[in-house]
C-alpha cells in the first residue's frame, strides 16, 4: 500500500532554488500537497535589478548559457523571451596598461590571440566543452528520473575521479597539469574569474571552468529581467508566498493511525506582525546557511545539525550613467577608447575587477548601442568605491546606484560540500555553490532535491544513488 502523500511543504527562501523546487515538488508530488514559500525578502533573492534613470538593469545574476537546459526550459514553459546578450569589444587591464585589445574585425582577433598565445585560447574552449559534455549528463540522470543524495555523489556519477579532482584542485593547478602557460592563465583566465566570482585563479577548476564557459558566446537572458522567472515558477507551481524570516526549525514526532511515529517540522518566523510558526511534513531549504545570510537554529535535534560557517563573498555591483575616463587606463586619445568591457588581471593595487557597459533588461537585445558617451557602466568590486575613485574612473558622471552582496562562496579548494539531507525530511539545496554558484546550478539542486523528497518519501530507493549511471543509461536507449 502506497504511502498517503505529505501535506504541507515548506521552501525556505524564494530565488531561483527555492522557487524552481516549489516547481518540481508540484510536478511530483501533484496537486494535494501545500507548498508554502518562505520569503524573507523580495522573490528572485539574487536575480534583482535596479532602477537607473527610468530603466531597469541586472543586478545580480545576469547571463545565462545556451546549454544552461532548466533555465531555457523555465523561460520558454512560462513564455519568457530569451534576448541574446550583446557582446562588447573588451580589453584586459593590469594595472599599469591595457594588456590585450579585441579589435571588432573577426580575424584581427584571431591573429592577435594566436600572436599573444598561440593555440591556448583554443586548447581552453575545447578543455571547457569536455567538462561541460560530462556535466550535461545531469539532464539525462534528471531526466530518468535519478537523484542523488550529497553533492560529492552527484558529480562523481557526472566525471568519476575527474570531477572530483578538478573540485579540489585550484583552476590555476588544473591548467597548468593541462600545460597552458602561466602568462595565458594570468592574462586571460584570470580576468574572467575575477568578473565572475570575485577572486583570481585559486578558485576550484570547475567553477574556474564554469566562469570560462559565461564568457563565451550566444550568453542569453530574459527580457523583463531574469527574477522573472522566480515569480512565474511561483505562479506555475501554485505555491503560497509566505513573507516572514524563518527563525528556527525544531523536530516534532506524531504518531500514524497504526501508530508509526514520523517525523514533522516546526518552523518559527518572523512577520512584520510578530512571531507565528506552522508545522510541515518535508522542509527544503533554499538559502545560504550561514550566519551573515539563512540565520536559521536547528533546535533540538539529535543529532545536532551541524554549524555552516563556510564564507560568502562581498561583491559590490556600481552603477554609473556616465563617461568613463579612458586615460584611467593609459589612453592618450580618448577617440582611441572604443572598449565595452574592461577586466583586470590581479594586482594589489587595483580597486576594481572589472567594468562593462550594461542595456536595460527591456531592450537587452536591440540593435541600437547607447553612445560611449551617455552609457551606463556597472563596475565589480570588492568594497563600496569611494568618491574619489569614481573620479579616477569617470570623466564625468551624473548618477550612481550601489548594489551590496554577499554573492558568491568564497572558493579555497578543497572545499567540503554540505550534506543535503540534514535530517530525515529535511533538504538544503545551496550546497551546490560550493562547486560553483550560478543560476542553473540552482535549478539542478532544486530538481535533485525534488526528486530526493519524493523517492525517499515514498522508498523508491533504486532511483537514490546509483552506481555506473551513464552506461546504464546508454544501454536503456
Ligand atoms: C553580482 C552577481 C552576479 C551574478 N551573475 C550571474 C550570472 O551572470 N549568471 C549566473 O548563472 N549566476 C550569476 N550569479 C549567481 C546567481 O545569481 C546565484 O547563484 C543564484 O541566483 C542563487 O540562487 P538561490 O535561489 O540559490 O539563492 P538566493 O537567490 O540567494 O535565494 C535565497 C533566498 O532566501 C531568502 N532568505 C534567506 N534567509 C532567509 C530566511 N531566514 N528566511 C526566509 N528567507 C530567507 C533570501 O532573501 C533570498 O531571496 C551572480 C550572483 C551575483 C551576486
Ligand atoms: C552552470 C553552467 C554550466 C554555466 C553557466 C555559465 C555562466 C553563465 C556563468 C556566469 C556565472 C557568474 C557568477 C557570472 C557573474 S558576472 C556575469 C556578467 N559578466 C556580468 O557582468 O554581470
């Protein structure tokens, strides 16, 4: 006799994780079930944007990569277009000159890169598809219906040894093994981490992988913003939106008809009315945990569940309507600056890690660019710029918006993963981050631990874990 379904699902937080699980806990588990999201703040979390003289810009998570599968499936499910996102001429600043130029004729690039580098830039894109072919295993795993019960399971049935090895070892150890040069590593790849993830080479290879594979091309997003795909994964999945800052999580036990005790929850949140709780079945959770950001108490468990004091980065995200000063970065002839995009190599003296042109979400795609003159600039960095280095940076600027994160893991491989299951119905998703944070991984956490509630709930447990999982599955077709 099959069990009777669970009740009441709590998702604590409503980013993309936590929504996405609202949208396969319902593909699940059916129509019966309560899903109630537990948002503390606004829904989206780290898909935000902000308002800069009457447009809207990212924020936060901004691009989206043409095999990131869920992502694509969410717009295209919930009729969100997908706008290609503009490349920009970009240069490679180190602090003293401008490095490395794209030119905007196509084989120029290609000439100067086999110039500066030789087949390296090459050697890259086909070192970063191989991972992501054995990473796209995962669609099919999901697919079939397959879930895993940690992390280190997960991508040891995606890479075997290899995952596991590129996890541990810095992105900086990974290449040099596959013999790029360090001056290819320091003056290309580090940049493009330094954007993405705020640090230099010591982040673990895969997300070092992960960030090369953001800069590459046919990068989408979802006009109107991408937070819009939280709000109609909210809508789709008919769950509730609950807005309050969960406190605490206590175990209760109740008894069954044929008096089996199981396990309930009992969650305690703050309101702008005061405290209230309510009790569920199952509890994903779907935000850091970490003291700085998901401040939760595991109360009263045996055993314990353990602290997460893991650290979170500091990214700052500025927004200026301005014209950037070109001589900042050696320019004699400011005609001369014809650059979208600046990355920086490391160096202590260096205040920022990086600055770009940015479109409005709302025509993201369109034709027309904004002149040098008049665009807006979002700046990375890792403190809040002060006034004196926006005048270093800008000749002239009429408005600035600041945005503050705690964005991303900070990265010091090897790195351990948080369990998922942190007790027998409760489930933590952002774990994943520590291989790599990004939207789509998100959705992949959010998918596996669906799955996880489900089969665990009822005991299918030949979908839990399993071994050789690729040829399995190429033998099943
Ligand atoms: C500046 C920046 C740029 C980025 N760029 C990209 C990019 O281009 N592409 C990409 O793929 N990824 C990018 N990322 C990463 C991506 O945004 C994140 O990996 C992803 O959004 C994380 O989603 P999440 O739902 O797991 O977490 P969050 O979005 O952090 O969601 C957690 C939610 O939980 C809520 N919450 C926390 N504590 C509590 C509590 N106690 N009670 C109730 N609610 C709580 C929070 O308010 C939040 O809404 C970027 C991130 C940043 C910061
Ligand atoms: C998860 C996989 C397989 C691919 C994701 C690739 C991707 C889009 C990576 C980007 C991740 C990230 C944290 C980017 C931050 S900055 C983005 C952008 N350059 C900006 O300026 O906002």
């Amino acid at each position: 006799e099959q069990r009777a379904a669970p009740g009441k699902i709590a998702v604590i937080g409503g980013g993309i994780g936590g929504t996405a699980a609202a949208y396969f806990l319902r593909q699940k588990f059916g129509r019966s079930v309560r899903i109630e999201v537990l948002e503390r703040g606004e829904v989206g979390g780290r898909l935000a944007t902000v308002e800069m003289e009457g447009a809207s810009y990212e924020a936060g998570g901004s691009v989206l990569h043409p095999l990131n599968l869920h992502m694509k499936h969410f717009a295209k499910e919930l009729g969100l277009p997908a706008i290609p996102v503009p490349g920009k001429l970009m240069g490679i600043y180190n602090g003293e000159e401008i490095v490395f130029e794209e030119s905007s004729w196509y084989i120029i690039n290609i000439l100067k890169l086999l110039w500066h580098y030789g087949f390296s830039p090459l050697r890259m894109n086909m070192w970063v598809e191989d991972i992501l072919d054995k990473f796209m295993r995962i669609y099919r795993y999901q697919t079939h219906d397959y879930t895993f019960s940690s992390y280190e399971q997960l991508f040891h049935a995606l890479g075997g040894n290899d995952f596991t090895q590129i996890l541990n070892q810095t992105i900086d150890e990974a290449m040099q093994k596959a013999s790029f040069s360090q001056k290819f590593i320091n003056e290309m790849v580090c940049p493009a981490m330094r954007v993405d993830y705020g640090q230099g080479v010591n982040i673990n290879g895969f997300v070092g992988a992960v960030s090369l594979a953001g800069a590459g091309s046919s990068l989408w997003s979802v006009k109107g913003g991408n937070k819009l795909v939280c709000t109609g994964l909210i809508y789709a999945s008919k769950a509730d939106v609950i807005t309050g800052t969960v406190v605490s999580i206590e175990p209760k036990t109740r008894k069954t008809s044929t008096g089996d005790p199981v396990n309930l929850y009992h969650i305690t949140y703050d309101t702008p009315s005061g405290q209230t709780g309510d009790i569920y079945d199952i509890v994903v959770i779907a935000a850091p945990l970490n003291r700085k950001i998901a401040n939760i108490t595991f109360k009263n468990f045996s055993p314990p569940v353990p602290e997460f004091s893991s650290p979170y980065q500091q990214t700052v995200a500025t927004f200026v309507h301005g014209r950037l000063n070109s001589s900042f970065f050696g320019y004699q002839d400011p005609s001369a600056f014809h650059l979208g995009a600046i990355f920086t190599t490391e160096n202590p003296k260096l205040f920022i890690n990086s600055v770009g042109i940015v479109s409005p979400v709302e025509n993201r795609g369109s034709e027309e660019e904004p002149p040098l003159q008049s665009a807006v600039w979002k700046i990375f960095s890792k403190e809040e710029l002060t006034k004196e280095q926006l005048n270093l940076l800008f000749s002239s600027y009429d408005s600035v918006k600041v945005k503050k994160w705690l964005a991303y893991p900070h990265y010091s491989p090897p790195n351990k993963f948080p369990p998922i299951i942190l007790h027998d119905n409760i489930y933590y998703l952002n774990g994943i981050e520590w291989a790599a944070s990004a939207m789509e991984m998100s959705s992949i956490a959010a998918k596996n631990a669906a799955l996880l509630a489900y089969h665990r709930w009822y005991g299918n447990t030949d979908k839990i874990d399993q071994e050789d999982l690729y040829e399995k599955l190429k033998t099943e077709l």
